[in-house]
C-alpha cells in the first residue's frame, strides 16, 4: 500500500505520540508486573526461610529488616497496589466505561495517587501495629 501523504511515516513511532499520564501508566503497570515477579522470588525465599529453621529464618529476617530491605519492602508494596489498582482500571475498560479523553486521563493520575496514597497508608498501619 502506498503511503497516500508522502511527508508522513507509516507507521507510528516514539517521536509521534505526545507523552500522556494514560500511556505512563500503562508503561508503569508493565514495569510493576515484572518487579512483582521479583518480589514473589523474595516472599519465597521469606518463606523457605522460615521452613529452613531459626538460623537461616533470622538472616532474612535481618536482610528484610535493614533498610535497604525495608526500602525493597517498601518499593515492593507500592507495586503490588499499583499493579492492583491498574489492574482495577482495566476490568473498568473490559466492561466498556472509562474511555473518554478526560476521564481515563482523571484516572491515570488517580492511579498513580491512590497506590501512593494506599502504600502509604498500609506501611503506617504495620507500623503502628507492631
């Protein structure tokens, strides 16, 4: 098929499309699906750990209770209620509403405050349980 406009690519590429919160957080939910995988392999090993005995279930014990395991933990967390909360946005999508411009545009910002907002709110929860 010839391109009828001559001066325009055929396809679409990177420097056509205008950067959007809805196309930010469909990159974000791809990236907090990957780095779920990850942190599944870390509530394994939590949980080997504590199958494994006291020695072994006190080191990761340790590791997550560093701050760097507290900051995984945490970063962990938010990518689970994002993904979540994305995911809650897509079955909206699949039964058909949501799809106006301004609307999905309302609620990819609210995605991405609501999983801050609820991460927040969960890590101050355990917080003052424990």
């Amino acid at each position: 098929m010839a391109n009828v406009t001559k001066n325009r690519p055929l396809s679409p590429h990177l420097q056509v499309y205008k950067f959007i919160p809805t196309m930010a957080m469909s990159i974000m939910h791809r990236i907090t699906g990957v780095a779920l995988y990850v942190g599944t392999i870390l509530v394994a090993a939590w949980l080997i750990a504590a199958a494994s005995g006291e020695d072994y279930f006190n080191q990761v014990n340790d590791l997550f209770g560093s701050f760097l395991g507290q900051v995984i933990l945490f970063g962990y967390t938010w990518a689970l209620i994002h993904h979540l909360v994305g995911g809650l946005r897509h079955i909206m999508w699949d039964l058909g509403y949501g799809f106006e411009k301004e609307f999905s545009t309302m609620l990819a910002k609210a995605n991405l405050v609501a999983s801050i907002a609820l991460t927040v709110l969960v890590w101050a929860v355990v917080l003052l349980v424990r």
